[in-house]
C-alpha cells in the first residue's frame, strides 16, 4: 500500500498528465451538470440509504468511485482505466464499513475531493502533506476560493463526460456543514438529508471511537464549529452533541435553498419501509426508478437500539442535554 506522501505525489503526477495530455480534449466547458448530495450527520445510516438509492434509480448516472477519492487530479484517467478492468461495482450485497464500500470502482464519499484545496486550507497545513487529504477538520477559512472552485467542478464535469450522464451522486457526511459551498459550484445541486436518532448516532459514534481510534475520548469523523469545546466533554455527551451540532449546521444551511432543491429523510421510516420511503425521495426530485424487489429486504439490517446499549445514567444525559433536539426532529 503507498503512504499519504507516496499517493500524493504519484496523484500530482497523474494530475498533470491528465491536464496535459487528457482534459485539452475533453468539451468540459459544455457540460451542466446535475448532482445530487446526500449528506447527513456521520452515522446517521447514509451509506446504507445512497447504496439504495441508487440501485433503485432507473436512470443513468455518474458517481465517484474509490480510484476517484484515491487520485482525484486524474480522475478522468483512473476511472477510464477501472471501468474498462472492472466495470461498475454497485452490488448491494458488496462489504462495507463505515461508510466505505469494498471496491475501485464501488461507490465512495470522495473524501479527497473535499480538501478545499490546498489554497483554502490551514495555513499550518500547507507544508504537512499527511493533512493535504483531510476530511475532518471544519473548514478554517470560510471561502470559497477560484482553485477549489475548478478543481471540483473539473472533476464533476469529467466524470459527467466518462460516465454519460449529466445526473451525478454522491454520499458525503463531510458534507453536511458545506451545502452553502456545494450550492455556489453546482447551483443545480440537490441534497438528501438524512436525520436519525441522535442517541442511536452517539452510540455509534462512541463504537467507532473505540474500533478505530483505540479510545472513547479521541475524537472521530467530522467536526463541527465547537467541536474543540464538545471534545471535552464526556465520551457520550460530545457524541451526542456533535449529532446536535451538526444537525443545526445542515438544517441552518439548507433552509437557505429553495424546497425543491431538499429533501429529508428519516433513517428509521427508510428501515420500516424502504421502498415506500425512496420512491417518496425519487418523485420529490422527479427522477424515475425501478420496480423494488423484495428480495433485497434480506440485506437491510436492523441495528441494535441505544437503549441497549448505554447505562441508565447515560441515557439520562443524552436524554437532557437533547432534549430540544431530539423534539425538533421528532423523537421521544
């Protein structure tokens, strides 16, 4: 496997073989793209729901693959490559964890695509390649600059013309406190946002602490404005209130768009009824999907309740500190 700086460097070399050689015949300046986002709190079921999503869809539609989160400076190149090796891969029973669904060419958050470019960035971060592809850290400065302007819109464009479709998805949970920026470079952007429980979000925000970071009180997955502030507190109640805050965050940022252009979705009607669910979020955008097929069913699995999970007394804080919260979205 290369390191950070070896994917980096051979992603810069790609990159400018690309623009050179690839991109001066490609007609970009004629594309207009349509994507769709679907973007919700980290473990708020969205990569569940996109894998649905888009199995359903009977549509043709551009998506971003794993070789494109891996190489974005040519992703054109990569994808060529993979899709003529490997074809699309968007089989609903494919492994995943976490967000990350096995496969080059299986659908991907495309978390390099989100640096904001290097010019956008920390300036502490500039010269430590290990952060050039993060995608936790909430934005420092909050403009949008002409680089990571191009250099998204390069990407969407170039995976419209390889992929045949104007119609581009993509599931990011990095996304969430971004709409506004997503709007400004696609304005015929849609989101899907996904709510869910926010105890069952900081249960499993709290498992994902301990199986990837090794410890409760390190923080994991995206960050909020005040995320310094709730990394302080108890394992259980900053989870739950980086649920919190990042809900706020998206609610605040799409309200700003118009109705059509949003849709929300609720992780726990999509478990009681998913095709229902789905076709309601299909006829929202009017987009066309296919006849659902029971057999599926069979893959959708039901997770373990919070309430089995957290001890009395922590159930008891999450229960007062999103109290407000959890009413605003509908949970008792």
């Amino acid at each position: 496997m290369l390191s950070l700086n070896q994917r980096f460097l051979l992603d810069k070399f790609l990159g400018l073989f690309e623009r050179n050689l690839i991109e001066p015949f490609l007609e970009q300046r004629t594309v207009e793209v349509e994507p769709i986002f679907i973007i919700g709190p980290p473990r708020s079921g969205t990569t569940v729901i996109y894998r649905w999503f888009t199995y359903y869809l009977a549509e043709e539609y551009a998506y971003i693959t794993r070789l494109a989160n891996l190489f974005p400076s040519a992703v054109y190149l990569v994808n060529w490559i993979g899709l003529k090796l490997l074809g699309q891969n968007l089989d609903l029973q494919q492994p995943h964890s976490y967000g990350q669904v096995k496969g080059f060419m299986a659908l991907d958050e495309g978390h390099r695509l989100w640096p904001w470019y290097l010019d956008s960035r920390h300036p502490t971060d500039h010269h430590r390649w290990r952060n050039v592809f993060s995608h936790t850290d909430y934005p420092h400065r909050q403009t949008l600059t002409p680089s990571v302007y191009q250099f998204l819109r390069g990407i969407f464009n170039k995976l419209s013309i390889l992929m045949g479709s104007r119609l581009i998805l993509n599931k990011s949970t990095h996304n969430a406190n971004k709409i506004h920026y997503l709007k400004a470079i696609f304005p015929e952007a849609r989101f899907l946002c996904i709510v869910r429980d926010g105890r069952d979000v900081a249960k499993s925000l709290l498992v994902a602490r301990e199986e990837i970071e090794g410890d409760r009180h390190r923080w994991w997955s995206l960050k909020p404005a005040n995320w310094e502030e709730l990394q302080s507190l108890p394992p259980h109640i900053s989870c739950g209130l980086q649920w919190e805050a990042l809900m706020n965050e998206m609610e605040g940022q799409i309200h700003r768009l118009e109705p059509q252009d949003y849709h929300f979705l609720r992780y726990e009607d999509f478990l009681a009824a998913p095709f229902e669910t789905l076709k309601a979020v299909y006829q929202h955008f009017d987009l066309k999907y296919r006849v659902s097929d029971d057999q599926n069913l069979q893959y959708l699995k039901k997770p373990v309740s919070y309430a089995e999970y957290f001890n009395a007394t922590e159930l008891a804080d999450l229960n007062r500190v999103l109290a407000h919260s959890l009413a605003n979205w509908g949970y008792k």
